[in-house]
C-alpha cells in the first residue's frame, strides 16, 4: 500500500511538472520517493537513492568509490542517476563480472561526471529554447552538455557523437536537481571539426559503372538492371522479399592529383523505414558481371564481413566510410560491391540507381590532399595528476599544428603502466588511436590507478591524413 501511494503521489508531481512545461515519465520497474505536488523530494539525493531499489547498483558504486558525500552535502548539484539496468549493461559491455571488478579510480571517474556542478531544471528561463545544449562543468573536469527537445524531454549531450534521452527529469532532492538516465554516460566530444576548412583539399567523384539489385524467391532468376531503384531488405536472407544491391565503380577512373584522404560512398536515399538498424556494405569478388544480366541466381556473394556500415535514419543519402578499405586496395582497378540489410530486420531501403530521373547517381566521392603538410610539435608538457585521481588533456598539454585538429592522428605506441588512458568511454590500448580535435575538446582523460609508483608514461606517435608524421612523442606523468 505504501508504494502505491508513492507512485500514486509522483503521478502527481509529472502531471504538475509537465503542466510547467518540463518533462516526467514513469517507468514501471521504478518506484520513486514521496514528495509534494511540485516535484521536490524533501531528502537529500544520497537519501533518495539509499530508498530505492531500481537505484541499488548505483548506491554500491558510490559506497565503493566512497563519494557519498558529493551526495549528501549541502552544496547543490545536478545529479544524473543511472539505474540498475544501466550499471547492468556497462559491466557487461566491459567484461566485468561484478561492480567490485571495475577499478575504482575508474568507477570514481564514471560518477563524477554523473554529477554536474550547478543546478540545471529544465523549467528554468535559461533553458525553456528547445534543442539549445549548454556546457555545463562535471565533477570529473570534463563538460556535459543539457538540454530538451521539442516536446521537453531531457538530453544529455544534444549535437554531439553520442547523446542519451533522460527518462525522469526535474525531480528536486534538498541538494539539488536529479534526472533518472538508462544508461551509463560520458563525454562525447562535439560533432564535426571546429577547425577552419582547409583550402589545400580538393574533391573527385566517379559513378557506378554497373548497379542493379536482385531479389531472392520465386524472382531468383530475374534482372532488375532497369529499375531507377536499388531495393535492399534482408527477411530470411534468400526469400521472396529479400534484396540485395550490387555496384561497380572502376576506382581508375578517379583521376585527379593528389592524397586520397578520405572516401565516401554516397547513394540517395528514396524510402527507408529508418528502424535504426545496420546497413551494410560488402566487396565482393566477382567483378565480370553487368547489370543486364544479373540475377540472384547468378550472383557472386560477398565471402568476408562488412568493410562500411551506417546505422539507418531519415535522411536524404546514405553516406558509407570506404577509407581504410581503400588505403588497403588501391591497386584495385575495378570493385564490386553489394549492400545487404541486418539480418532479419525486414527493414525496406529504396536507394536512387543511375537510372534515376531525380535522385543523384550513386557515387565515390573522394577528398584529396596536396601532400606537402609539415606537423610540428608545438606544446609538449608534462602531466602531473593526484594519486588514484584523473586529468583532462587539452592543447595545454599536447598540440600538433600543421593540418587541421580532426586530421592529426594520434597512435598509441605503448599504453600507461599505471594507469589508464580514457577517449569517450573506451580505455586506449596499444594501436588504439585519438585525434588532436579529441585532446582540444578535452575528449581524453588519464586516470591514474592509485597503487603505481610515483611516474608514468605514454608513448605515441602522429601523422597526418597526407602521410605527414611524428615517429616519438613521450608524455610523462608524474603522480603526486
């Protein structure tokens, strides 16, 4: 009876929270803390945790990271709050049999940014604009960006490479302001290099010589090389509704001076149900066929993975990464290629063939570079960072200039002894890479581990997308 009136009591708190315009949704494996009718929680965000069951991992995390009292001060702060299930697929997602497993200067880290230092409520004036993020500090040094759609419910890092919905927002403990989140968040670096373009870059593009699409099933035998579509959907792999886009491209035929840096496979979207799932693009080996003649019957299909894969929304063209498959196989002349859905996803793709009165061809769109950067290692300093405790890089520690910051490639020749070198959410290891935009955003962290002796180092090498390059960089990192 006691739970019912809870839930009973914060249907309450949602009905007047969105009459103010802020966003509040239950979630039925949630119960939440008694309050009034304005959404305040009259206990301290640690107290509210201690009372929940669907916030246990967390409370176990704090306890042994030994941070209840950002938790339970007096201070106001903004606290995002992952549930169970959230610390539930980060541990499995890292190979962590329990919580005790995660290093603990590590879990300290994934807390503190958890916790903002301001109060940020979504009904506040500052931010009643919909879709407008503002950088807000962390307790881990790093930014989190907030904010709200249209419909006003809660973002945590609107307009960067990885956002999350918040699913309970704008509840009030005595300290501060709480948000309920499904997952485990981090800093996600903001979308798109904030550098100037750069003028030495230039563009070619070269069409398809062939495409087509066949269709498994009954039609097996038959061509499609008319079509103005390729259609892809993937059902049970070679039935009735199954599709599968094939393409030519003569990769001779791009013919202008230069570095290939980048390549893109670019094809106009006409229909997608957009259900978020993989689309794929394979090579395949056969590359005598035309597009008068092929069928399901007598295509060659791919032998190996993937070398692209995009992720399907709503947007006018669909836009594959063919980089690093094209600095394998330059020599190449003539590829073959075949688009294939996720497997089973039933999930229908109209894409624009070259035979398309509206839509753009398909095309390769290569950006080539003049070759003739210089990079020079301009800021190099030492790290000092507290024992068991965490430091932001940025271009105060380690700038390359010479191109621009999302084209300066960092390698992790040797990985930190005592310690751990953190990009977004991932630990870098040996061979693992970063870009010079990634240290200006403050997307890279170190953490030290708390137990190593009083320095370490990481070792790392640069080079540019020209092939421009640093063979030694030693980063040393004195622990105090």
């Amino acid at each position: 009876m006691q739970n019912h009136n809870i839930l009973i009591r914060f249907l309450g708190i949602c009905l007047t929270v969105a009459i103010t315009t802020a966003s509040c949704e239950i979630q039925k494996d949630f119960e939440y803390q008694k309050s009034g009718t304005d959404g305040k929680l009259e206990v301290s965000a640690w107290e509210f945790i201690q009372e929940n069951d669907s916030l246990e991992y967390l409370e176990q995390a704090i306890v042994l990271a030994e941070l209840q009292e950002l938790y339970e001060g007096e201070e106001v702060r903004t606290f995002i709050t992952p549930t169970n299930a959230s610390f539930k697929t980060y541990l499995a997602d890292n190979s962590y049999s329990s919580m005790e497993e995660v290093p603990l200067p590590i879990l300290r880290n994934i807390l503190r940014y958890h916790i903002v230092n301001d109060k940020v409520h979504f009904g506040d004036p500052e931010l009643f604009e919909n879709n407008k993020p503002i950088a807000y500090d962390t307790e881990n040094g790093q930014l989190m960006y907030l904010s709200h759609n249209n419909n006003f419910m809660g973002l945590i890092n609107q307009g960067t490479n990885v956002q999350w919905q918040i699913t309970t927002s704008n509840l009030e403990p005595l300290n501060g302001v709480l948000h309920i989140v499904n997952s485990i968040v981090y800093f996600s670096a903001p979308a798109g290099d904030t550098n100037a373009p750069d003028p030495t870059l230039v563009r070619d593009t070269i069409f398809p010589v062939y495409d087509t699409y066949v269709n498994g099933g009954a039609q097996s035998g038959a061509n499609f090389g008319n079509n103005p579509l390729l259609k892809v959907k993937n059902v049970s792999g070679d039935g009735d509704y199954d599709r599968k886009a094939f393409l030519m491209f003569d990769l001779d035929d791009f013919d202008r001076e230069g570095i290939i840096t980048d390549i893109q496979l670019e094809i106009a979207v006409s229909f997608t149900h957009a259900k978020g799932v993989a689309l794929d693009v394979y090579q395949t080996p056969d590359t005598s066929w035309n597009e008068m003649g092929l069928t399901f019957d007598s295509a060659v299909f791919p032998q190996d993975g993937p070398i692209a894969s995009i992720t399907t929304t709503k947007v006018s063209s669909f836009k594959f990464n063919l980089t690093d498959f094209y600095k394998d196989n330059q020599e190449l002349g003539r590829l073959s290629l075949m688009l294939d859905g996720e497997a089973g996803t039933d999930e229908t793709d109209d894409l624009a063939s070259k035979e398309h009165a509206d839509l753009h061809p398909p095309m390769l769109v290569a950006t080539l570079a003049s070759g003739q950067n210089t990079l020079e290692l301009s800021t190099h300093e030492d790290i000092n960072v507290e024992n068991g405790e965490t430091t932001v890089w940025n271009n105060d520690i380690l700038e390359i200039t010479g191109a621009t910051a999302a084209d300066i490639i960092y390698t992790v020749e040797a990985a930190p002894a005592n310690g751990w070198l953190i990009k977004g959410a991932n630990i870098l290891r040996a061979g693992d890479q970063f870009t010079q935009l990634d240290v200006e955003l403050m997307n890279l962290l170190y953490i030290h581990n708390g137990e190593g002796g009083s320095e370490d180092t990481v070792m790392l090498s640069a080079k540019d997308k020209t092939g421009s390059a640093i063979e030694e960089i030693t980063v040393e990192i004195n622990v105090q």
